[in-house]
C-alpha cells in the first residue's frame, strides 16, 4: 500500500475540531511542517494533546486554533515556558487540562487499550486533583489503596515526524523516540512526516530503529527539514537563530500575528 | 582572596550536589549546575551512576554539558536505548535520582513550577508540572535546586502543590515515597525535620550570613545551634568541571541575566557549531 501524500494534502485528513496528539519533546523532534500546514489549512478549534509540548502547541496557540489542550508541559526547555502557552494561560484564552507526564502518557494508553481509564498514583496529594476533572480518586479493590483515575484519551489524528519512512509507513527514529510510538498507537490515525522516504529495503537494513509499525501509519508525507527550528538527531541539531526569531516575535500577540503570517498561514508558499 | 574562596559559587552547588548522588541509579536535573552535578559524581565518587543527560537513546552515555548536541554526543559511548515505559519504571521503582529547579517551594518542602497565583488565571503561567506528580509519589526523596533564594523562591505555601512536601496526604499514609530531601540554593543548603516537616537550615554557603538568608527566606527555618559552613569544593572537582565536565560554561547560565544570557548564548551556538559539526 502507498500511502505518500503531499504536504498540501494534509488538510484532507484533519477536520475543525478534532483531537490531534503531538510527538517529539520540547525542542526535540517537533512535527512542525505539519503544524504549519494545519494553521495554514485555516483548521481550527482544535483539542491538542501533547505530553512535552514546545513549539508545535506554542504555534498553535499563538495562532489561535486550540479550543482545549492536554499537557504536562510546554517549553523551551532552557528558553523556559512557551511564549503563547504562557499568555493563553494568563488571558484564558483555551481551556487548559494540566496533567503530570505519566498521567498523560496514561491517558493515551488507556486511549490505545480502548478501557476508559488507566489507574496510577501520580499527582496525589498534588493540586492537579483540584484542578483537573479528568483525575478522579478512587480505593482499589484489592486492598484498598489510594489511587487516581486517568480518563481515557482517544485522539483522532497523531502529528509526527520521523528522519525516514518508507511508502508502507515504517517510520524509523534514530534519536530518542520521546512517545511517539504510544501517540500513533492511540490515535485513530497518524500522520507521519519524514526527512526522507527511502524504500523498503533501507528500512530492513536497519529495522531496530524503527519506531512506527505500518499498522498504525495512515499517510507519510516526506518534509526534508519538518522539524522546523528544533533538533532531528542525525539530520540537525536545534536552530538557534530562527529559534531566536520565533521567541523575539512571540513577545506580543501583534508580532506573534506577523510571523505566523509570513511562516504559516502564507498561502501556498510551501507547496510541492 | 584566601586559598580556600579560589572557587565559584557554581562550583560549589556542584560539588555538594553530586555528593548526594548515591548507588546504582539514574540521575536526571533540571538546572546547569545539577546536570553539571551528575556528571561529577559519575566521574568522581560514583562509577555505577547512569547519567541520562545524552538521551534516551543513548542512555547511560558520557559527555561534556553542551545545549545543542547534547542528543549528539553520546553515539560512542552509550550502553543501550530505553523507551519511556521503561524510564517511568525506574522512577516508579526508585531507581531514579533527580534535581528539580522550582519556581517555589514552602516550609513543608511542597514545590511548584506551574503557576505563580491562582492556577485557573495565573499571575503567571510556569511550564507545567511536568514529572513532578509523578516523583513526589514514587522516588525515594524530592531535591531541590533553588538558583534565586529570596521570599519570592522561599515561600510560606506554594500557590500549586506540584511536589507533594510533608503534611496531610502524608500523615493519612496516602502518599509514602517521594519526601523531600535537601534544598540547595545559592546561600544555603536546607533538609527537613521529619517529625515537625518543616525546613531546616544545614549549612551557609561561603560569605553568606545566618541573617542574609533569614532576610531572603518567607517563613521561619528551624535552625542548628551552630552553623556550619558548605563544605568547599576540592581543587580535583574544580578541575574536573572546568576542563572535562563543563569547558563551555553552561554552569554559568542559571543565574546569568539576560541581556548576558543572550549574548552568551548567542556566542555558545557559534563555538558549539564549530566543535562538533564535524561529528554530526
């Protein structure tokens, strides 16, 4: 099966309104082309889910196309909190659902496993319990513990990106795979793109880097670069300068406009 | 200068930091100077020490402290690749050590890095609670990298509790793992009383005062009789962190101010570009 599509053909698979879940961590990995193409594609409404989310949700904010987001975290790592996130925050711009790492990552499996909630112990005695409706206590019934309740997440589509993937779908990672094979396994369908799409082969030769089984790929898109200004171990490593720009322009909401203006929303200008 | 002030206040957090890095365990940090601080102990006291810093994909990797290559470095001398199912079953089975930089802690070593004021409509938004509910549950203790020590770190009660310190959820037997352990900071290192759960003062960094942290501190610490000094860090770990665990000076960072920050930031990518672009 070939399931390579164009950048510009994304939009066919992503509707206002959906749950999309993001993968990469921080400055690591981030499917920005894929991104910028949603805020390109005028998609909005949208319910994002991101354990460690950077720029990708920070971009999303700022171009105000999130209506509820799922996170443990959104940041630039040593450039500290998202510029957008933190003024969303702040203006209550989005409907924020804050949770810890595991208990996103146990959000999605619950999501994965097709059970309504997985049970941890993460975030209690923490405020997270206050504050977030979707963490419900509960005593086990085998020996009565105290634990929390983790709502299922069931997300519609999974963002990732990959340094190589065949037509089929085997997306291989050579860096830290972050959660994305659990993001793919979750969602309902996945969008894969990649440095490169090699054949079949390349990908035998080396199959222990594979971290994305076919099963769960609907469409790969090749994007030389789809990381945008983060890092994509071997390919490149995190760009300073234009990491600088974004944070420069996300320093208000009107200089934020411009730059989604002339690196998103511009029509057209990346199209193959 | 004396002989024994011949050190900066970094190497100094690093040095008592990496002390506490103890047994067969992965060491994660969150600031400069503790990720400085896990590669020293590894280096100096504690061979089976995992330090996570290159990755999980090169786990249990060697490497000086870089910002942009730091998923780069270790290639040739990583151990295995680890998923993050398997990471959280080290945290949750307290093999996992980690220094935490949070925006507040309280008397009762509760910490926070999500919000300053209400949470629902902050006076600001942090980055989140990020692993924190997930420690404070499951390791065997919480430890704390304070890098500004003032009323505004030091605090009577955070504003969201993140980290879980001493108090109700605790007493009822809820919560078992994760009591907080020490607290570094720049004029101090602090621990808890474990019967009253309030901090408690440990030892003064060299050339601060008792009342300099009473000054910058938002409640009563419980104090020694006498206070001893940190101990200085040695001419060997000094060495070590200038010339193979940190030759580029991110240990700097931490407390360096901004318009600094960026043009040594700006300088730091140019020279990382230029040392390891040829092993890309």
């Amino acid at each position: 099966m070939n399931k390579v599509i164009g950048l510009r053909d994304v939009r066919e698979e992503i509707r206002s309104g959906d749950t999309i879940v993001i993968g990469g961590g921080g400055l690591v990995r981030k499917p920005m082309a894929l991104v910028e193409e949603v805020i390109r594609a005028g998609i909005r409404d949208l319910t994002v889910v991101s354990v460690l989310g950077g720029p990708d949700v920070d971009l999303l904010l700022g171009a105000g196309r999130v209506k509820k987001l799922f996170y443990a975290y959104v940041g630039f790592d040593f450039g500290g909190p998202g510029p957008n996130f933190r003024r969303a925050r702040e203006e209550n711009k989005a409907e924020f659902i804050e949770g810890s790492e595991f208990i996103l990552i146990s959000a999605l499996e619950a999501g994965a496993r097709g059970i309504s909630f997985m049970p941890v112990r993460s975030g209690l005695g923490s405020d997270l319990l206050r504050v977030n409706s979707n963490l419900q206590k509960f005593v086990s019934p085998f020996g009565g513990e105290k634990l929390v309740a983790v709502k299922a997440i069931r997300p519609d589509v999974a963002l990732l990106h990959v340094n190589s993937a065949d037509p089929t779908g085997y997306g291989q990672i050579l860096g830290d795979w972050f959660l994305d094979p659990l993001c793919a396994q979750a969602a309902k369908k996945t969008i894969m793109s990649a440095e490169k799409i090699v054949d079949t082969e390349t990908i035998e030769q080396r199959f222990a880097d594979t971290a994305i089984v076919k099963l769960w790929t609907s469409k790969v898109v090749e994007a030389p670069g789809g990381a945008g200004f983060t890092s994509c171990y071997p390919d490149y490593p995190a760009d300073f300068v234009r990491l600088k720009e974004y944070l420069g322009h996300a320093r208000s909401a009107e200089t934020f406009n411009a730059y989604v203006e002339k690196n998103a929303a511009g029509q057209e200008r990346r199209v193959s | 200068m004396s002989e024994e002030r011949r050190y900066s206040l970094e190497d100094l957090l690093i040095s008592r930091m990496a002390r506490e890095l103890k047994g067969e365990i992965v060491g994660g940090a969150a600031t400069f100077c503790s990720m400085a601080a896990v590669k020293l102990a590894q280096l100096l006291h504690n061979p089976d020490l995992i330090d996570m810093s290159g990755g999980l994909h090169h786990f249990d990797s060697r490497a000086p402290l870089t910002l942009f290559h730091t998923e780069f470095l270790g290639k040739q001398s990583a151990k295995a690749r680890v998923s993050w199912g398997e990471l959280f079953l080290m945290v949750f089975r307290e093999k996992f050590f980690v220094w935490i930089g949070p925006a507040q802690i309280d008397q009762n070593g509760n910490a926070n890095i999500s919000a300053i004021g209400p949470w629902a409509r902050p006076k600001a938004a942090l980055v989140g609670a990020r692993g924190l509910p997930d420690d404070s549950v499951h390791l065997s203790s919480m430890n704390y990298h304070v890098i500004d020590h003032s009323k505004r770190t030091f605090v009577p009660r955070v504003d969201f509790v993140c980290a879980v310190g001493f108090g109700p959820a605790r007493e009822s037997g809820e919560v078992k793992s994760g009591r907080p352990g020490v607290v570094i900071s720049n004029l101090g290192v602090f621990d808890f009383d474990e019967q009253s759960g309030r901090m408690r003062l440990q030892s003064l960094n060299a050339g601060v005062t008792l009342d300099q942290v009473k000054e910058n501190t938002g409640f009563d610490l419980l104090l020694p009789s006498t206070v001893p000094q940190t101990d200085a860090p040695t001419q060997t770990e000094i060495a070590l962190i200038r010339d193979r665990i940190d030759p580029l000076g991110l240990r700097f960072l931490d407390r360096m101010p901004r318009p600094e920050a960026a043009a040594f930031l700006d300088q730091l990518a140019a020279r990382e570009r230029e040392m390891f672009s040829s092993r890309l």
